[in-house]
C-alpha cells in the first residue's frame, strides 16, 4: 500500500534562528493525555501536575530528531535528543539533576522561533548522558550539560503557546 504525498516544500522567508529559549520537563506518567492532530499535540495533565521551565543561555542548547529507517524490515523510527546546558554547578542544580536522573520524562522545547516541540509524548525520553565541569581557565564553562533520548513512532509535534501556558509552573 503506498502513502500518498499530500504537498511540496516551498522555499520561505530567510528567518529562522537555532537554538532554544527554554526547556520545560515532567515525570512522563503526570500527562493525562496527547492528542495529536495535523502535527499540533494537546497535553492534559494529572490533577496538580504540572511541567517546570528550564531557562537556557542562549546559543547553548539544542535538540535533534534523527529519522532511522531499515529498508530490509520496513521499519522506521525518530531518535529525539535534547542537549541543555546550565551554567553554575551548585548543590541545588545537582539535586535536581539526581532526580531528573531516576525518572522517565516528557520535555517541551521552546526554540528560538517562538515554536514548542513536544519530546517523549508516547514513549518517554531519558536521561543518556551529561556532565558536570568546573572548567579551566576563568572564561569556561563551569556547569552541566545534559543529554535527553526519546525514540518514537512519529516526529515530534508541536504545542500551542496558549497550551504550554496552562500546564507549565
């Protein structure tokens, strides 16, 4: 059975930016429901249960979603990765982190075009990998950075403002 191809791509306007503004996470099991339709997700959440908002240095932090197929199996999948960085390595950021650590996660990525990605709405992201640095010299980086994986079925969707708004502390 062929998948039929609904559009083109058109060339757009040159003003897009990289890179994100903000990160927000949540323990995968609090979100109620996703719905997704035409790539736009709806998130409900559990009953007091809400994402908190990561802020970012700009230019520091990104994500990825890698397509993986097999043309032998005909499978296919998307590898999501979300790189965040924080500056300052304190108790308080390495006891957030212990617990980022031991949970399965949904993230929302806020890039710098204003658009909000939904990572992990089926089957979780994880923490894969991260680091804490006091740096060398007096201009590096003394801080975390920290590597989140999700693999799923589709491409991430994308959130409304208006969404985010409701479900973020």
């Amino acid at each position: 059975m062929a998948c039929p191809l609904t559009s083109g791509y058109i060339l757009d306007c040159k003003e897009s930016l990289g890179g994100l503004k903000s990160i927000r996470l949540v323990e995968w099991d609090n979100m109620d429901t996703t719905t997704v339709v035409a790539g736009v997700s709806t998130i409900t959440m559990d009953a007091g249960k809400k994402f908190w908002k990561y802020e970012l240095v700009s230019q520091t932090s990104s994500w990825t979603e890698t397509i993986t197929a097999n043309v032998q199996n005909g499978t296919i999948y998307y590898q999501q990765e979300v790189t965040m960085v924080l500056n300052k390595m304190k108790a308080s950021t390495r006891n957030e982190i212990l617990l980022i650590a031991k949970n399965r996660l949904a993230l929302i990525v806020e890039d710098m075009n204003g658009t909000y990605w939904l990572i992990g709405r089926v089957n979780a992201a994880d923490i894969t990998a991260g680091n804490g640095t006091s740096g060398t010299a007096n201009g590096d980086r003394n801080g975390y950075t920290l590597t989140f994986t999700a693999m799923e079925a589709e491409p991430a969707p994308t959130v409304l403002s208006a969404n985010v708004a409701t479900i973020t502390n």
